[in-house]
C-alpha cells in the first residue's frame, strides 16, 4: 500500500527545541537523501524535514523498512515534507527557518541535456541554499559532493588524499559544476555565522540506486556487459550508501564541536576497503543472475562503441543519462582509491556497514531487476552457436533483437595497431545503428584514437 502525504513549507515540524535539534535534508526523497533521512529518525533526537522538488506530495510505502520509519516519524510529528525548488530561494528559505543543521544533497536522476538546467539547480541552487542559510542563521551546512572532482580520466588516482588539487579542466559537465557548488559552499564558511563542510564520498552505491545498478543490469540485458573495459585490474573506492550518511551525521555532530578542523574543509569518504572495479561489478550482476563479464575490450573500442550508441539512442533504446560516455570508460579502467584518513581522524568516521554487507544489501533490494527463470531455462535449454559460445548467451538475444534485416549485413572495425594490437576485428550485427543514413553518418564522424575502418560485410559465422 503506497500513501501519498501533501504537505507544504507552512507544514514543517519545528519541536519545542529543547530535547532536539531540528535539521533538513535537502534532496531528502533522493538516493543517497533516503538513507540520511532513515538514518537521523532511527538515531533520534533530530526533527527532520524532509524538502525536495521531485513532487508536491510525498508517496511512502508503509512495507517497506524505510518508508515505514518515515511515515512513522511523519505521524508522529517528528518528520516533515515539504516541496522545495532550490531554484526559488524563497523556498528554500521556508523550510530552514529555525533549523539547526542544513544537509545539502542534490538528486542524482538530473535531466543532463539541459545545460542550463543543470547550471541552476547545481551552481545557482548552491548559491540560493547559502544565502537561505544565512539569511535563517542556519548554522552548519554540509554539501554532499563526489570524490570525481578530482578526476579527469588522465591518469590513475592511488590513495590520493584531501591536499591533491582538482584538475583544471573535467572531462564531464556534471563534475564540472558541482565542483563549482563545492568551492562556493566551502567559501561560505563562517560568513554570517555559518560553518560549511564538504564530503566527497567515491562510488556510492546501495538499494534506491537509481543509475549504477540499473546501467549494470541494462548492460547485461543486452548482451554488453559480458565486456571488460581495459585491462580489468584497476582497484576503485566504494562507499555505501548508508556510510555516506553516518559521515553526514558525524561532520554535522564535529561542526558544532570541533570548528577549527573541520570547518570549510572537504574530506573523502569510503568503506575503507578498496577493490576491483570489476569484481565489484560482477558481485552485481552473479547476484542478480546474470553472467560476470569475462572478455577483455581496449578502452578505445569501448569508448567508441558508447559514443556512437549515445549519439542514436533512438533507434537503439540505449541511453546514457547521468555521465558522458568518455567519462564512464575513464571510471571503469582506471584505478580510483583515496586516503579516507582525514575523516576517520577529525569526523571520527568509520563505516558502519560492512562493503561485503552493504554488497548483499544492494542486490537484495534489486531483485526486481533479476534474471527472471524463464529466461534461464529458455537458454539453457538452446542450442548454443559458435559466436553465444565464445560472447555469452546474452549477444545472441541482443544481436536479434537488433537486427532490421537478418542475415545480410554486419560490420568489422579493424585498428592500425596504434592501441597496443596487431589488428582487433570485432564483427557484429549492428544493422539497427546503420539502417538510416543519419545514423551512419554520425557513426563515420565520430573522433576514434586509432585508424578505424567501418565496412558493410555478408553476415559470417564466427
């Protein structure tokens, strides 16, 4: 049973501000808001408002575990809703009103293709929450920002700590703008008595994942993630999302204690246990039934395969929302890990889940995504041809379904071995992506790092 809560600014629990102290969680209906908000009620002690613009009213689902303890606290009175656009100060400035603690975490589903958009809910809604902070005499602010603004895809990061500057210039819009919010909540600090912070948590991941997990099983529906970018060794940082909000809670708890080592500083945030990027991503997809990938790709192809699916994602229904295909290959062949030290030294962070737990967690919220058995059986029981047996049995589904005319064309990619090989021939049935003269153009005119030749080719049996 789903119930659907109105409320607005006007409806915001206050307490009698005695025995509580009164936050809000900006984004609080989002993936990572979700977390920190369940986590504020079961702690207690905190009247939590939760203020975010994806409705004007709020639907919990009283089953499940979250939404229970939240429709629990709304009921009660220690928590309430509110729609706010961190575009509209004015907004903004109605639910901090009395509140002792603002924690800034902005949704993760963006609309990407509107620049602008994202510039005004990204940069201007930094610059609106600091001055709605100010103006309320909010006094502690902390911004959930990424460990990918230090990242520019040019090299590997190993342990890299808080003193590593970020690059001058980002290989994706997004990270670009919210180092910008970053910097201007860093500089807000102790302006008008309020004290900023800024966590940079690395691969965030959990149940409510509304774009890592999906991608990963998306990939795998279509016969992609059966692919390994690169060399498949790269060690990559991740942090659940559960641990992201014990950090918030810890750095809000230090602002009002210890200033000095914290204020107006950033600090990265992990489970302290970094691992394969590829085995993380396999843990994924066994858990939820579907093969681990297995075949080894040069990152250039890759880049180049998502390139050219980006640009006609019309016609191939695959879709690339949240980063820039280039930026996606960089994450998943370069090694990534931080020095989480500075946190666990002046926040007194440590995870309190288990990456193994939080792992087992995630899939089990993401059984819906699961491999259903009838499929299972339907391939098992298949007789497997030479191309399923050498790319997996999830190419055969994805090259029929793709096929607007089986059987006559294919096409070959073959490299000059300027990327390390003799010669890479990968021959696949991409008919759908060259069915309209538009689409193959805009594939001829993609930049490729090495001498790529695209021929149209009789359908051959690998």
């Amino acid at each position: 049973m789903v119930v659907t809560m109105t409320a607005t600014a006007s409806d915001v629990a206050y307490g009698d501000g005695s025995e509580t102290r009164t936050c809000v969680v900006l984004g609080g209906r989002g993936f990572l808001g979700r977390s920190l908000v369940t986590r504020l009620l079961r702690l207690g002690g905190w009247i939590v408002r939760v203020a975010d613009s994806s409705s004007h009213s709020l639907q919990v689902d009283p089953s499940s575990a979250s939404d229970s303890i939240l429709f629990a606290a709304l009921s009660s009175g220690q928590a309430s809703f509110c729609h706010v656009d961190v575009r509209d100060t004015s907004q903004i400035i109605k639910v901090t009103k009395g509140a002792d603690v603002v924690f800034y975490i902005e949704r993760t589903d963006i609309d990407t293709h509107d620049f602008y958009n994202c510039y005004m809910i990204i940069v201007q809604g930094a610059k609106n929450v600091i001055n709605s902070c100010q103006e309320c005499k909010v006094r502690r602010l902390i911004y959930n920002s990424s460990a990918d603004v230090v990242f520019d895809g040019s090299q590997d990061i190993l342990i890299w700590d808080e003193s590593f500057s970020c690059p001058g210039k980002f290989p994706d819009v997004l990270i670009d703008l919210k180092f910008q919010a970053e910097g201007l909540i860093r500089l807000a600090n102790n302006i008008d008595g309020l004290v900023t912070c800024v966590l940079r948590p690395s691969n965030a991941f959990g149940p409510g994942d509304t774009w890592f997990v999906p991608l990963l099983v998306n990939l795998a529906k279509s016969g992609l993630g059966k692919f390994i970018t690169g060399s498949g060794e790269n060690m990559s940082d991740f942090t659940y999302a559960e641990n992201i909000a014990h950090a918030h809670i810890c750095a809000a708890e230090t602002l009002d204690s210890r200033i000095v080592s914290v204020a107006g500083k950033a600090f990265f945030i992990t489970n302290l246990k970094p691992m394969m990027f590829w085995e993380f991503v396999s843990l994924i997809l066994e858990g939820l039934g579907y093969q681990r990938p297995f075949i080894k790709i040069p990152t250039w192809i890759v880049a180049y395969v998502l390139s050219l699916l980006q640009r006609i994602h019309e016609e191939s229904h695959f879709r690339i929302d949240k980063y820039s295909p280039h930026y996606i290959v960089q994450l998943a062949s370069r090694t990534t890990t931080f020095d989480c030290s500075e946190a666990q030294k002046h926040l007194g962070y440590s995870p309190i889940i288990y990456l193994e737990d939080g792992i087992k967690s995630t899939i089990e919220s993401f059984s819906r995504l699961a491999k259903d058995s009838s499929f299972m059986r339907d391939n098992n029981f298949k007789e497997q041809s030479k191309a399923v047996k050498l790319l997996g049995s999830g190419i055969e589904e994805f090259v029929t379904s793709n096929c607007w005319e089986r059987g006559k064309t294919g096409a070959s990619f073959s490299s000059d071995g300027g990327v390390g090989v003799d010669q890479t021939r990968v021959i696949g049935t991409l008919n759908p992506f060259f069915k309209q003269k538009k689409a193959a153009k805009a594939f001829e005119s993609l930049p490729c790092p090495a001498t790529v030749k695209v021929n149209y080719l009789y359908r051959k049996e690998i």
